[in-house]
C-alpha cells in the first residue's frame, strides 16, 4: 500500500453514546485499509496512519472523524497527488474543515 511511512493522527475526549458505539468505532478502525495501529493516552487516542494514504482509507477516516466530531484539520497532512480531486473539492461538507477555506 505505502510506503512505510506513517502519520500520527490524534483522537482528543471522542463521546461515545454507548459501549456498542465505542465498540463500533474501534471495529471501524480496524477496517481502514492504511489504519496500522492505535492507542491511548489519556483522552487522546493516536492513529497510526501508513502513508501515502489511498482514497478508499481517505474517505473512511473523513466519515469517521465528522462522525466521532474529531477535528478534520488534521486530514489535510494526509492529502497526495495520489488522492483524487473530490479531496479537494470547494464544494464538499469537510473543505472548510480540512483546508480552512471555504467554497466562496
């Protein structure tokens, strides 16, 4: 997939509404293709992301993250040339987020 390199997302004070919604969060993660690994401290979990990401882990991670409400800013570390343009699209719910910039 990668290249063996890897990104350190962070997960801060994620609520979860129950232990089946934690469980399905956790189950979640383990699905993403370029998810290697997680862990805690304190209230903050940390993602290991292989890198250069692929679309379908990309799209997966923006689910989650607007989901669980952690801050999207942190996806745009993950942007490549290998990402296809809907990334990056003015248009989408997550650009304002991600890039800091709105559509207008």
């Amino acid at each position: 997939m990668g290249d063996g390199s890897t990104v350190v997302l962070e997960a801060t004070d994620v609520w979860y509404y129950s232990r089946g919604d934690e469980a399905a969060f956790f189950e979640w993660l383990d699905r993403i293709p370029s998810v290697r690994s997680y862990g805690g401290r304190v209230s903050t979990l940390e993602i290991v992301v292989e890198t250069p990401v692929d679309d379908e882990s990309l799209r997966e991670l923006l689910a989650i993250f607007d989901r669980y409400r952690i801050d999207l800013a942190q996806l745009r570390q993950l942007d490549n040339s290998q990402i296809g343009p809907w990334f990056r699209d003015p248009q989408k719910f997550w650009h304002e987020y991600v890039f800091g910039t709105s559509a207008n």
